[in-house]
C-alpha cells in the first residue's frame, strides 16, 4: 500500500484512499506516515453491515461500536471518512453534543 501510494503522490493523485478501511488500519497508518496528500478510508458496506447485524443479534452496543470504529479510522491517520454511518454519526454527535478533536481520538 505504501509503494502504490508513494506512487500515486509523484503521478499527481489529490487524495490518497484506503479501503476496506477497518481491516487496514494499519496500511492507513502506514500511508500517512509516509504521504503528504490528504488521506481518506472508505468504510464498505460490508463492514456497516457486520455492525447493524451484531446489534440486531444484541451482541454489540450499536452507537458505541460505531463510533469507536470512527474514531479508530481517525486514530489511523485518516483525514476524510467515507462511511455509510455518516448521518447516524452526525446525529449521535449532535444529540449528545460530543466534540471531537484530535486529545480525545487518541
């Protein structure tokens, strides 16, 4: 990830991505680390999908989870999150009125 990357810088890329981007926490990590561009992960459907069906189950704290993951991506290195939690993340943040900034996603 990081050679295709590095690669992508010198041919003029204007983003960087990383997807499936729970499985490659580390890859985002790893082309932060070594990449001026912004860096962007993309949540997949599958991985929204693993999330709604373990709270369907009871299995998991749905909200909880959710934003975890979110903040894991951040915690990677991730400038821009693509995901399809984005308007239940929104809404948590503005019912609860949580405000993110980078003290807490560590």
């Amino acid at each position: 990830a990081i050679l295709e990357s590095i690669e992508d810088e010198k041919e003029g890329a204007d983003i960087l991505m990383v997807k499936p981007a729970l499985a490659y926490l580390d890859s985002i990590r790893d082309v932060k680390e070594n990449t001026n561009l912004p860096l962007a992960c993309y949540n997949v459907s599958g991985e929204y999908a693993m999330l709604k069906t373990a709270a369907k189950a009871g299995v998991i704290d749905y909200d909880k989870v959710m934003m975890e993951t979110l903040m894991a991506f951040k915690r990677a290195g991730a400038d821009i999150i693509i995901t399809y939690h984005a308007k239940e993340a929104a809404e948590l943040l503005q019912k609860n009125k949580i405000v993110y900034n980078a003290k807490n996603a560590t």
